[in-house]
C-alpha cells in the first residue's frame, strides 16, 4: 500500500472544471494584477477570520514581512517569538534589519511558552526595551495560548503578529475586553498571516498570502506597502515592495474557502482514528506521544476548530530510525524541523552559538509528521499505524 504524507490530486478532481473555468474567466479578463478577484477573495477570508480587513499578499513569508514593515520594525529592534518553526518566521524579522529573540516552546502544544515570554519580557524593560513586537506561531494548526499572550501584549504594550500561516480557521478561547469568547487564528493581534502554499489547509495552485487587521490605518498602510508604497498611484511617501496577490490565486482560493470546513472536519476525523488505532494497537502514550487538544471542546460549532491538523505530530524514540522504516515501507512522514530557528547557521554571526532552549531541541530530536490529509481511506490510517507498530513491537 502507498500513503503519500500529501495527495491534492483527489482534491483537485473534485472541481476541476470549476477552477479551470474560474482561471480562464480571469485570463479572458485581462485583469492580471490584482481585480475582483482579490477584493472578493479578501473580503470572504476577513468575514471568516472575524476581521474587519484583509490584505491578499504574494506569500505568507511576504504577509509576516509586510505587517513588520507596517509597524516600522527596523535595525536595532527585537521580535520576540519562538524557536521551533518554519524558518520564514525569523527570516521575516532579519529581512528588515531586526533581531530574533526565542522564548522555548510548551511540550504540550510546542507552541511559544508564555512563562518563558514574562521572563524575556521583564529582562528587556530593565535593560533597553528593544523588543518592539512580538511574533507567536500558531503551530501546526493549535492556536498559541493568546489569552496568556494578549495579556503580556497589554502589560508591556506591544504588538502582536500571528504566525497563522498552520492554523486559518482555529480557534481559542479568549477573554477581549469584557468576555471571553472563541476566537479565529489571526483575529487577536494587530495583523494575522496566513499562507496558502499549496500543503496549507486552504493551498492554492502555487504561492500567496494574507494579512487580516480589524485595524483601518494599518491595513491602509498595508496596501500601499504590497504595491511599491504607492499612495496615490506613482508617489512614494514609504518604500514598499512588490507583494501583490495574484488574481489567479485569489480566484482558486475562493472556490476552495466554500469547502475548508469540510476538510476541517475530516482532518479532526482522521486525527481521532489515529488515537484509536494506537490506543488499540497499545502504543498510544508509553510509545507514541499523540498531538495534545489544548482546549476542550464542547459540542458546539465555534469550538470544533480547536485544532485543524494542518500536521499530525507525533513524539516517538528513534524518530530517525523509524521514519527510514515508513518511507521503506511507502509512507510518506516528515521532520518538522529537524533544526530550532537557533541553531541555524545564519545565525552565528548575530551571537546565537551558545544559547539553548531545551524544550525545542527536545522536539527537534522527537518528532514526526504522519499523513492526514482528508482524502485519506481508513485502510491507509490502519496501515500507517500497523507499521509503527511492527517497527516497535516486532
């Protein structure tokens, strides 16, 4: 049997001729950079996120850059965020001449510690207060604890970018003002980015991204950051870039919204088989270490995003050794990520030789993405996790 770790083409033949004729309709049009494609696209995410505003971008690495460049974080400014994630993160923060600063990460989700968060947080107000922003990632797809989060962002008022590049369409609960309530990945901070690279929960057929903001001068200045720093057309108040969505994208990606709630459910259905077939299989816990539900849901439908899965992470002994065993065996796994942000090599000159954060070099070492993509057959979940068996009760 072949699982493949992602299969879009079930995905795609399912409305295929919707999107061709969705495509030719913008290549008749003309309309190539940006349109009503983009303003359409834009305006059903911010309804879905629970944003007042969105910003269609030309990747979601592009949406984490453009919104520091929107809160003027420069050379000389820190970013707090986490050490285990894709490398996008702090490559958006080095782009515009500032530095990363990591706070290790929760065993449980391996998203940003907010104990370790207070701790940076009140050593950078005693010495300089560099740090200017700070960055959380919503790993994954499990939202950060941003009631803990939004709460340092008040205390030592500062911004907060959402890394929600894993997770559009999670949800956590939070207490905003006077209730708490459940709220969608990205819609808590100032910006909220979101990638749709084709792995993504919602991929389109080659890259793009999107800023959501409910705040009106900053998504402003937002788009006139993705076009150049145009405000009007050829003059240049800022200097900005070349970050515009493309309307093929944004044409692909709202026909592929109307389904994403589906796909959200089955992801969540596949995840619940998996812990059944390793509970029963008597791996769940000693052996495999299964992805943690952060937040409890009940049974009502703002809640059941609690976590979409776009990975199913597992902890295992001999990660390494195990997964040579999948791929022999036609199953398609991956490392994420096989280095924390820290050890990477670009880093050695910025100073970053002799720090240390256990816990994410702990998760670098452990853990393994197994397939759970929707269009997955249980007989593909049986034979995944009848081989993790095999590998480890001979």
């Amino acid at each position: 049997m072949n699982v493949p770790l992602l299969d879009l083409k079930p995905q795609m033949d399912a409305f295929r001729e919707e999107i061709i004729q969705a495509v030719t309709g913008v290549i008749d049009s003309t309309r190539y950079i940006l349109g009503p494609e983009v303003d359409m696209f834009e305006e059903s995410v911010a309804g879905y996120c629970g944003a007042s505003n969105a910003v269609g971008v030309s990747s979601g690495t592009d949406a984490l850059l453009i919104s520091l460049m929107g809160l003027e974080i420069g050379p000389g400014d820190l970013v707090l965020t986490t050490p285990y994630t894709f490398f996008a993160t702090m490559g958006s923060i080095l782009r515009v001449g500032a530095l990363p600063v990591f706070a290790d990460i929760e065993h449980g989700s391996m998203n940003i510690d907010p104990d370790h968060m207070v701790e940076i947080l009140e050593t950078d107000r005693k010495n300089k207060n560099r740090i200017k922003a700070m960055m959380p990632v919503h790993l994954f797809g499990q939202c950060a604890d941003m009631q803990r989060i939004m709460e340092l962002a008040d205390k030592f008022e500062l911004p907060v970018v959402e890394d929600a590049a894993q997770a559009i369409g999670a949800v956590c609960p939070v207490k905003l003002e006077s209730e708490t309530a459940w709220h969608r990945a990205g819609s808590m901070g100032i910006a909220g980015c979101f990638s749709f690279f084709p792995s993504k929960n919602l991929g389109g057929i080659g890259d793009g991204g999107m800023v959501i903001t409910s705040n009106e001068i900053f998504a402003t200045r937002l788009k006139s950051l993705r076009n150049h720093g145009a405000q009007p057309k050829y003059f240049h108040n800022v200097v900005g870039g070349n970050f515009r969505l493309d309307p093929i994208q944004a044409c692909v990606l709202n026909i592929k919204l109307k389904y994403l709630e589906g796909w959200h459910h089955k992801r969540q259905q596949n995840a619940d088989k998996y812990r059944q077939l390793f509970e029963n299989a008597g791996l769940s816990g000693e052996i495999v270490k299964l992805p943690p539900v952060m937040y409890a849901a009940e049974e009502k439908a703002e809640q059941q995003n609690h976590h979409i899965y776009n990975q199913f992470i597992i902890r295992v002994p001999d990660r390494d050794g195990l997964r040579k065993f999948l791929v022999k065996n036609n199953i398609g796994c991956e490392v994420y990520y096989p280095l924390s942000l820290h050890q990477q090599e670009c880093l050695r000159p910025y100073g970053f030789t002799h720090v240390s954060f256990p816990v994410a070099e702990q998760a670098s070492r452990e853990t393994l993405a197994l397939p759970i993509y929707p269009e997955l057959e249980v007989s593909q979940l049986e034979y995944v996790v009848e081989k993790i068996a095999r590998y480890y009760q001979g």
